[in-house]
C-alpha cells in the first residue's frame, strides 16, 4: 500500500526510534501509536531488527517529467531557498545513515510525499531539521523528491 512506509531493508536503530517516537506527542498516528505503546521495549528492539534484515524492494518514478528536478533537489538542494541536498542526511544512494537518517531509497512517492507535507504542516514533529526543510519547498518540489526516491535503488 503506497500510504505506508516500506520498511524492509530500514535502519534497525531509525526503526527502532520511531515505534518510540510514536508513544510521543511528536508523532501521533492513528494506526501505529496504540501498536507501539503496546510493545516492550525488547519487542521493538527485535522487531526493528526483523526488518532490518529484510531485503528492502525497489521502486520506480511515476513521473518522468519531474525526475530530473527530484534528481536536482536530491543531489543539490535549492540553494536560494535554503534547502540542503537531501543526499546530504540521506546518502547519496538513499541508504540513510543509521540512527539518525532514514533509508529512502524504493520508498512510496505517496507516503514520502505525505510526509514532507506533515512535517511542513506541524502534522509531524519529530525532526526539526525536516519541518524547517519541508516549509521551504513547494508542492511541486516536493513531488518531485518524492518521484525520483522512489525510483532510487
């Protein structure tokens, strides 16, 4: 389902962190925040690290038209606006870097796309840096970010 994060391949420590964030006011969800209180803290340790261990599952761009912009934002940022390369938190390959920075690379446009806009709406306040990144950047910008990770294996 494009609405939800693929976590196979996902940084065991990123995992880990947000099935904790989700019992805080920072990140509220309707489906995942009662699932993770529930859990032990063990029993999110061993289920970030189920995931991890998945192999994680390619994606592709919908729209070819704005890939090459997604491509410029990722590797480049929009110096003008503010808004850093995302290959600088995220690697250049989309791997993330572990405990801090989530793997993106095959992940859903839709669920990137949702959330950027939940970070930039205050829907989603577990990443500082994020929320101020994702204020500066438009729609379409966004889209586009969101298109060309997808198709990053």
């Amino acid at each position: 389902m494009a609405a939800n994060p693929k976590l196979s391949g996902q940084n065991a420590h990123y995992i880990y962190k947000q099935l904790v964030d989700f019992t805080t006011p920072g990140r509220v969800n309707p489906i995942m925040t009662p699932y993770s209180k529930a859990l032990t803290d063990a029993e999110k340790h061993d289920l970030a690290a189920y995931l991890a261990t998945q192999p994680g599952k390619p994606g592709a761009a919908k729209n070819k038209d704005t890939v090459e912009l997604g491509r410029k934002i990722w590797r480049g940022g929009i110096a003008d606006k503010g808004v850093a390369a995302c290959a600088s938190c995220h690697g250049a390959t989309g791997a993330g870097i572990p405990i801090q920075y989530p793997r993106l690379a095959g992940q859903h446009q839709d669920y990137t796309l949702a959330q950027l806009v939940a970070f930039r709406d205050n829907k989603r306040g577990n990443s500082a840096q994020m929320t101020t990144l994702a204020k500066r950047l438009s729609d379409d910008e966004m889209k586009a970010v969101a298109d060309y990770i997808a198709g990053v294996k």
